[in-house]
C-alpha cells in the first residue's frame, strides 16, 4: 500500500504511519484495526475496506485491503480511488451554505419559501391513507434550519413505507435521477405534504437536497460550480465532482449490494454507473463521488476551525456552530431511536452533520462534541476536535446498516489512544 502522504492532496500531512507512536498511539493496539478489516473482507462481508487516521496533522494509520469489483477480481483499489460518498455530500453542501450565511447572503431562520415559493403552500400530513391523507398548514415556516437539522417534516421516499413516502414514490420525488434537474426535484417535494410540522421531530430526508437547491438559488449558480468556487477549488479536492469523467473512469470502483439471501452481489460497477460521466443532477444529498486523500482535506478544514493549508473556507465561529447541537435534546428524543447500525440515544444533530452528546448514554468510545457522518455505501467519518483527531472509513455497500462497522471502528480507534 502506497503511503497517504505521498499524495499530493494530502502534502500538508507528515506521514507518521510507521511510527504512529508519535502521534500518541500504541502500535501494537492500533494493528488490531488491521486484522479486524481483514476480518470483514476474508469472510465476504464486504468487497473492501479503507481506513485512515489523521491526528494532530499527522497521518497516523492508512490501510487498505479486499478488492475494488471482486466479481472481476480486481486489485486492492489505490489510495485515490474514486467511490460513492452518498450522505457523506451532506457536510459538504452544508459548508456551502454556512460560505454564503458568511457573507450575509443567508439566514439559518430565513423560511425555505424566500428562495422555493412553492413551500409556502406545502402542507402538512396529519392522519389517513395516502388516496385519502388529511393534511393541515405548517404552523410556523421551514426554515434552513430545519433542512440543516433534518427537522423540516421532509423524508425519503425509497426508506419511508408511509403515506407520505408513497406520495414521494408517486410523484416521484427522487434526487437520485440523474437526468433530472435538482430546481425541478425541488418543486416536486414541495408538491408532496410534509411528516411533520417543521422543528418538531427529526428523520431523515431529502433535506439537504433541498438545500442545495436554495444554495443555487442564493449564488445564482449551479451547485457543481458553487462547490468548485467555494470549496473544492480551493481546498484542492481535484478527484470531487457530480460524476466521474472518462479519463478517471478506470479508477472507480463497483459497488455492491446486500440482501437477505446474499451478503454481497454487484448492484452497480464502475465503468456503467449513475455516477458516470455528467449527471444533470447535482444531488446535495448524495451526489458526489470522492477520494480518501480529497475527503480528509475536507474533514482535515473543519478539524482545523475552517483553514486548511493556508487556505481559509469558513470561519472558526462558523465550525463551532456547525458543531454545536441544534435540537433540543437527543435525536431519541424526537422519534428516531436508531439510525442505520447506530443508537441515537446520546447523539445530537448540528448543521449537516451529527454530534456526540454523551459518550456513555450512546454507550461508545469517544469525545462529547465529536462530528460525524455516513453515507449510504457503508462509508463514514468523524472529526473529534478534543483529540486533534480525523478518521474516514471507505468501502461500498448498500446498505449502510449491513454491519456494524462504524461503531466497531470507533472504539478501535480510541482503545489505541495513549497520550
């Protein structure tokens, strides 16, 4: 495996891999990491996994192991392979927003409706079957809080089995298409009625999709060339895009898919996926491809108070509000008990991203105000400021509560922690 650091988007990073003691690890403790992927991988469980820490500006730990499209038998994938990030854009058109709050161009209380009017007119489900669902006004505006937190009565179709998913499967409100506009999507969930009044519960949704369509509407461009200007351009996250071009194609890997009778089967390759090429749709909650040395770069910015390598994106203000939690107690607390593999009982949620109130309510490994994320392919990431620490997971399978990896990952990770 090559070492991380000889990436050039990772040059800010001493490569500390051999010597992770240095960095306050245990050898001996961390190595456990590594025979707990190859564990996952030699069983089937997964096609591979990827796993990087970065503490105190230092890469600490980078292994790799499994194969990028098993069914073909290809090589372990490079360290700047290129996969699905899913749920993982999240954070990243979050900063967009908070770039333009920046610049007084955007409120986190402005109502949805100032820059999508059709969600002045979206309603709310109360009771009924879909053919026949009551339904009453929103009683206070969604709010780009709300799309921040994921508490603006908004949901997935494809996860959601009640009235309201059946109308979003209907309509059909998919952000996933690529050949459809996110402006268009955008009109179509506000078409369909909301789950909740906004601010009054939390679960999952399109939400940062819509948001994403705000942000194009606030910078007068599309989200792909907002994400160029303001974050990937300059942050130097060269292999983040919408869609993977032809001359990378070859370093894309194929994602696969579990079921109840299968623990692995190919849903969607490399070289034939919706990923491909230039996607119309500039998902905002799930559309960008990345890589392990782009993504750290990003987690690498917020660990740091919004600067990374001379190069400043938000301000140190802006990341700790980011970072503060914005409901009024836990996610358990306002309906969502578990969310994928992980309990939410002691996990909060800030803006774009969750956040860990209390390591031992949520009974794991860990600092209170840790920032994290997943994406739908099983991938994850968390930013523990306490620690001076970052650490990704990458591999692909669908879906993301398949294994419990990311909590099993965690407490790897800090049972090596020494200093």
């Amino acid at each position: 495996m090559p070492s991380l650091a000889a990436h050039p988007s990772l040059a800010p990073f001493a490569d500390h891999s051999s010597k992770p003691d240095t960095l306050g690890f245990a050898p001996e403790r961390l190595a456990r990491i590594s025979a707990w992927m190859r564990r996952y991988v030699d069983d089937g469980k997964l096609p591979y996994l990827m796993a990087g820490i970065v503490r105190r500006g230092g890469i600490a730990f980078l292994d790799a192991c499994g194969s990028g499209d098993p069914v073909n038998g290809t090589p372990t994938p490079p360290v700047d392979h290129i996969a699905r990030y899913y749920s993982m854009t999240k954070p990243v058109t979050t900063v967009a927003a908070m770039t333009l709050l920046e610049e007084g161009l955007l409120q986190l209380d402005d109502p949805v409706a100032k820059f999508i009017p059709e969600f002045a007119e979206t309603r709310v489900y109360v009771s009924g079957p879909y053919a026949d669902m009551q339904t009453e006004p929103q009683a206070s505006p969604m709010t780009v809080r709300h799309l921040m937190t994921h508490t603006a009565g908004l949901t997935y179709g494809l996860f959601d089995p009640g009235p309201v998913g059946e109308a979003y499967r209907k309509t059909p409100v998919n952000f996933g298409d690529p050949k459809a506009s996110l402006a268009d999507m955008a009109r179509k969930a506000a078409s369909a009625p909301l789950c909740f009044q906004p601010g009054s519960k939390w679960t999952y949704s399109v939400a940062t999709d819509v948001l994403g369509r705000v942000v194009e509407v606030v910078a007068g461009k599309p989200l792909d060339q907002v994400f160029r200007d303001r974050i990937l351009g300059p942050l130097g996250m060269v292999d983040t895009a919408f869609g993977v071009p032809a001359d990378k194609a070859d370093r894309m890997v194929a994602c696969y898919e579990k079921t109840a009778s299968v623990r692995m089967k190919r849903s969607d390759g490399a070289g034939d996926s919706r990923f491909s090429g230039d996607p119309v749709m500039h998902s905002g909650g799930g559309g960008l491809v990345s890589t392990v040395p782009d993504y750290l770069r990003f987690m690498e910015m917020l660990r740091r108070g919004g600067e990374l390598d001379g190069v400043r994106v938000l301000g140190r203000k802006t990341v700790d509000l980011m970072m503060s939690n914005h409901l009024p107690g836990d996610i358990a607390s306002m309906g969502v008990a578990t969310f994928s593999e992980m309990p939410m009982v002691g996990m909060g949620f800030g803006l774009g991203g969750s956040i860990l109130l209390d390591p031992a309510r949520a009974q794991i490994l860990g600092s209170a105000g840790e920032f994290a994320w997943g994406g739908l392919a099983s991938t994850g990431f968390w930013i523990d400021r306490a620690e001076d620490l970052s650490v990704i997971l990458i591999t692909q399978l669908v879906p993301s509560s398949s294994w419990p990896i990311r909590r099993e990952l965690r407490n790897l990770v800090y049972q090596a922690l020494v200093d």
